[in-house]
C-alpha cells in the first residue's frame, strides 16, 4: 500500500467500475432498484393516508434500503474483489485504501439515499403528509447507510466467499429487523422494550416516526409533535444510531481483511 492524498477524482472512478459491475449482475439490481421500492406499497394498505401507515411503510422502506442495496452489497462485492485479488492488486498501485473502500460502498449508499429522497414524494402522492422535520428524516437515512456500510466490511472480515455471504449477514440481519418487530409487540414488559430500543433499527424507525411524522412514542398513531418539539423527541433514538455507526466504523478498522485466507 502506497501513502498520499486522498483523491475524490480517483474515488470517483473506482465507484462508477464498481456501478456498472453492479448493474450487471441482475440480483445486485434487483436488491438495489426494486426491492426499495416495495416496501412503499404498504401505503396503499390500512387506513390510508395515516401517519401509523405511513411511518411502517416508511421505516420497512429504510431498512430495506440498508440491508440490500448498501450492507449485503457491499460485503459481497468486498468479499468478491478480496477473493479475486483485485483488492491486493491495486493496493500496490496508486490507489489508498480508503478509496478502495468508499468506492465499493458508493455504488450502494447512493441507490438507498436516492430510494429514501424517492419516497417523500411517492408518499405524497399516496396522501401521506410531508416530513414534519425533513433533516431528521435525513440525518437518519445518512447515519443508517454509513452504519450498514461499516458493517458489511466488518462482516467481510470471516466470510470466506461470496456465496458464504448468504449466511454470515443473517446476525446482522436478524439483530437489525428485531428492534422493530419487537417493540410492536402489544404489552412488552418495559425491560425488554427498553432493551429492544437500543437495537439499531428500533431507532430506525422512532427517527422515522418522529422526524417525518411526529409521533411520539412507539404507541402514538397520530401526529402531536411540531417541528421544533421533533428534536428533543429524537435526542434518544440519534443517540442510539450515532453508537451504533461509531461501533460499526470501529469495528471495521480493525478487523478488514485485504486479502483472502491461506
């Protein structure tokens, strides 16, 4: 590995190599463009045009965007080019590695804040309200793709192969669907919903239900917060993402892998 100056123009051309790759292969598409976009047909179920609606929808939306087009993307895509000795080949050269890095996850963290920018609009139309605080709404999508980012290079570091990827995604997976699933739960006990709380995608979602829709609290299905009542609302689940990315990011530079296993 060479040392230097970290070039945007260098970044970006890797990532473009790594967009067209992407969309070659037809099940990368499909996680990236079409899976996102399913999640929003739960608009048109319910009561429509209801913030509860709307915010299921919405949060389903984001967390499909991170597990697919950004966090199993990414991991096999590294995993693939690891195997492949692309990776080591190009550490030789010019290239950083943190170049190497961003321009694998590019391709993927562009579909999904794209997909979440998408949605405002198509739940518009589909009668739902526009974002009570759009930076909240914003700052989550941002938080949520560089967490899931972090933490496909994390997991890259024990999967073997591409194809052994299937399996060593599902804790992160299984932990990540949990907070939501868990918390909707009629009559938790308070520990384990404060537990469930902590997950990432539990603040996921209360982000959502705060920042677009201002719900407050897991049980509120209509809108009583205003824009500035939104941000002491949120203070907990940001808090909660902003852990999560930090030990994601931690944990991915110290466990990456550059190269396949003897």
């Amino acid at each position: 590995m060479t040392s230097g100056q970290f070039s945007i123009t260098r970044t970006a051309n890797l990532a473009r190599w790594n967009l067209v790759l992407l969309t070659r292969n037809r099940l990368a598409f499909v996680y990236a463009v079409v899976m996102p976009l399913l999640p929003l047909l739960l608009l048109l179920t319910g009561d429509r045009g209801a913030p509860s609606v709307g915010a299921s929808a919405i949060t389903t939306m984001l967390l499909v965007v991170g597990l697919f087009p950004v966090y199993y993307n990414v991991l096999a895509q590294f995993v693939s080019r690891r195997d492949e000795l692309v990776l080591k080949r190009m550490r030789t050269g010019e290239v950083r590695d943190a170049e190497l890095v961003a321009s694998i996850a590019l391709p993927g963290v562009a579909s999904a804040l794209a997909m979440s920018v998408l949605a405002v609009p198509v739940a518009v139309a589909l009668d739902q309200e526009l974002p009570v605080n759009a930076l909240l709404y914003l700052a989550g999508a941002v938080l949520a793709v560089v967490m899931f980012s972090a933490f496909a290079f994390w997991t890259a570091a024990w999967t073997r192969s591409a194809e052994s990827a299937q399996l060593t995604s599902l804790p992160i997976i299984f932990i990540v669907s949990f907070g939501p699933l868990f918390t909707s739960i009629p009559g938790l006990p308070d520990v384990l919903r404060d537990l469930a709380e902590l997950t990432p995608g539990s603040a996921m979602s209360e982000m959502v239900r705060v920042g677009w829709f201002g719900l407050d609290g897991q049980d509120a299905t209509k809108t009583t917060l205003d824009f500035a009542e939104t941000w002491s609302a949120a203070a907990g689940p940001l808090v909660v993402m902003v852990a999560w990315t930090l030990i994601a990011i931690s944990l991915a530079r110290r466990s990456m892998r550059w190269e396949p296993r003897s």
